[in-house]
C-alpha cells in the first residue's frame, strides 16, 4: 500500500470515529454535567496521550511550537468539546450535525489564513452560500430549536476549525498522533485538577449510556480518532484527505437515527447535502 492510499485509508477511518462524537456527548450529557464532561474526557486522553509519547520516547516540542499547541488545546481539547457539550443540552444531536457541515470550511479558511493563500473569487461565494444555508436553517427551527444551542455550535466549529488548521500545519514537524498528545500534556495539569474539583458527590444516578458515551469521547473522539486523522493528513496531504470531512454530517445523521432514535427530517439532510456541496467548491477553489 503506497503512501497516498494509506493517508486516505487513515483519514476515513479518523471521518469515521469523529462521527460518533456527537452522539456519544449526547448520550453523556443527560447524566454528566457539560463541564465535567468536558475537562473528564481530557484528562483521561491526556494521561493516555503522556503515556503514549513515555512509551515511545518522544522529543519533547520546542519552545517555538508551545503556542501552536495551546492553540489545538484551545480549539479541539476544550473548545470544540465544551461548547458542543453545552449545546447539547438545548438541541439534539441530529440537529447540532447540522452545523458540522461548515467544519471543512472553517478548517479551510484558518488554513488560508496561517498559510496565506489567496483563494479565488469563487471560494468566498461558495463559503458565504453554505453559511447562509446553515443560518437560514437555525432560523426555520427557531420554535422547536435553540438559539442558545445554536450559537454554541457555531463557536464550536470556529475554535475546532482553528485547532484542525493549526494541528495540521504542526503535523508536519512533531508528526501526526504526537501533536494531539502534546496538545492534551499541555493542558493535563488543568484539566485534571477540574476534574477532580468537579467530579459528582456521588455516580450511582449515572446510567450505562452516560459512561459509554464518556468513554466513547475520552478514548476515540479526544485521540484515537486524532491518531488516525492527523496521520492521513500527513499521509496523504491535508488539502486532499481534509475532504473526507465532507462526510462527517451524513456519518454522524445515520448515527443519531440508528443509536438515538432522533428524528432525521428531510429537511436536515436537503440542508447537510446543500452544505457539502458548498464546502465542495470553496475547496475546488481554494488555491
């Protein structure tokens, strides 16, 4: 198997586990606080990341690459997390995959700017179309939705598509799965600490779900899925195997349907396949 296959063969399967992150906060949410859910997952990926760079006795990273670390930390260690940990509260989870459909396209647009490119006309039409789709969308649900869940959503899919962009670029010097365990290192001491401060006076109302659902988001949404993705990316280019994105929202609509028994209109898939369409061509146009 050459290189470029197996960059694809690792960021599908990345694609993959990442659709179920959605679902699996859900699931966790109704028994767990969203903070605590948050600053949980972390800390267990975070002792699993330190081990993992122990093992294998990784360099630790310059002083130069800190703040591009405490940038992925930001984005995809507490910001993504947090902030879909909250919405969840307001809005299901087929509803929130939604707005995952404009994550390539933030990835894109933090990758033109820390690459500085400059795309084309085209690009910027393609990106204010699928945006406009995803705020008109959120508008027709304004009664049965949440403008609060909403928002969160979209905060989150801001600060995850910083994360992917910076974690990407780093990639290419420390390696794929060693960025994401130094990002999680990096905030272990904190994330731990809260943890523990946070953690219920007592579990026994914490159903089976809501620990399968942490256990889903500590050990395969927080690394494991970064492992493979992070590795396709470096694998197979980040321009190329960051399209796999793409089918994130319809991964993550089966799952919600399949696992949660949510209602999957067809409203929300008209709308999440007009949303990759657009994020399509603002890549095609990107360079």
């Amino acid at each position: 198997m050459d290189k470029v296959a197996g960059g694809w063969i690792n960021g599908f399967v990345g694609v993959l586990i990442f659709s179920g992150s959605l679902p699996a906060t859900r699931v966790a949410v109704m028994d767990f606080d969203p903070t605590f859910l948050t600053v949980a997952r972390a800390a267990t990926a975070g002792i699993l990341g330190l081990a993992l760079l122990l093992i294998f006795r990784q360099k630790r990273p310059e002083r130069q690459d800190l703040l591009s670390l405490a940038i992925v930390a930001l984005g995809v260690v507490v910001g993504f997390p947090l902030l879909t940990a909250l919405a969840l509260k307001h809005i299901t989870s087929a509803h929130s995959i939604i707005f995952v459909g404009l994550l390539p396209l933030a990835t894109a647009i933090f990758g033109v700017i820390r690459g500085g490119d400059r795309p084309k006309p085209a690009f910027w039409l393609f990106s204010c179309l699928g945006s406009a789709l995803v705020a008109g969308f959120a508008a027709t649900q304004g009664v049965s939705a949440s403008p609060v869940g909403d928002t969160l959503m979209l905060g989150a899919i801001i600060l995850c598509g910083l994360g992917y962009a910076e974690g990407a670029t780093l990639s290419r010097k420390l390696g794929g799965w060693q960025v994401i365990s130094w990002a999680l290192v990096l905030s272990l001491p904190v994330m731990l600490a809260l943890t523990l401060i946070m953690m219920p006076p007592s579990l026994e109302s914490v159903g089976n779900a809501a620990w399968i659902g942490l256990a889903y988001v500590s050990l395969f949404s927080m690394l494991i899925g970064f492992v493979f993705w992070y590795r396709g990316l470096a694998q197979g280019g980040i321009a190329a195997v960051g399209q796999l994105q793409l089918l994130q929202p319809f991964f993550g609509l089966g799952l919600a349907a399949m696992l949660l028994h949510e209602q999957v209109s067809s409203a929300m898939i008209a709308v999440a396949a007009a949303v990759v369409l657009c994020v399509a061509g603002a890549k095609r146009y990107a360079k």
